[in-house]
C-alpha cells in the first residue's frame, strides 16, 4: 500500500488497470459516467437521455460495470445503473500515485 491507503502499481492488478483506462478511454463511456452523477437511473432513462438504442447503450455499460466502475440493479424488467464511488476512489488514487511517482523518481532527461 502507497502512503494514506493508495494502492502501488505492484498491488494493483495490471489487467484491472488496463479495463479501468479502457473503459475510460471513450466519449460516450464519459457521458455515461457524467450522468449518473446524478444518481441511479434505468437503462430507459439513459436511451432517451442519449437518443440512442438500448443495445448500445448496454455495449458501453458493460463496459463500465467490467471495469468496476458503474454497478447495475436489475428491477422487474428493468436495469438500473449507479456510480460505483470506491472504483472512483481506486481511479483517483492511481492517479496521485503516478503524479507522484513521476515528479519524485523522474529526473530532467536529454534525449
């Protein structure tokens, strides 16, 4: 463990690290990650949201959810997605941990 409980590169599961960046790594990911936010809301919510069809929106969810970062709460016929906050704290503190790791162990280099 990094100091004040971050987790190290050495802990932390390089292919977990590689779903986060990836689910990350897209536009409509992000969208999806701002809205909820707000709170929970239902797969419906999000199609008309996004004015777009619910199998791709479930595409990206997937993605997310795999990655940690959203968790889903089916509800009669219906899938209700929310933040996943302890995944965003693990985001935020792999963030620091590289920040710092690069302005302590990283001196000036020439090419």
């Amino acid at each position: 463990m990094y100091k004040n409980g971050m987790t190290t590169a050495a802990t932390r599961s390089l292919g977990k690290t590689v779903r986060l960046f990836h689910a990350l790594s897209d536009e409509t990911r992000l969208r999806l990650l701002e809205q909820l936010r707000d709170g929970e809301q239902c797969v419906c919510e999000l199609t008309d949201t996004f004015k777009t069809g619910q199998s791709r929106l479930s595409f990206h969810l997937r993605v997310l959810k795999d990655a940690g970062l959203v968790t889903d709460r089916p509800e009669g016929r219906w899938i209700y997605y929310s933040l996943n906050r302890d995944a965003l704290r693990e985001v935020e503190d792999l963030v620091a941990w590289l920040k710092d790791s690069s302005s302590r162990n990283m001196p000036a280099r020439r090419c």
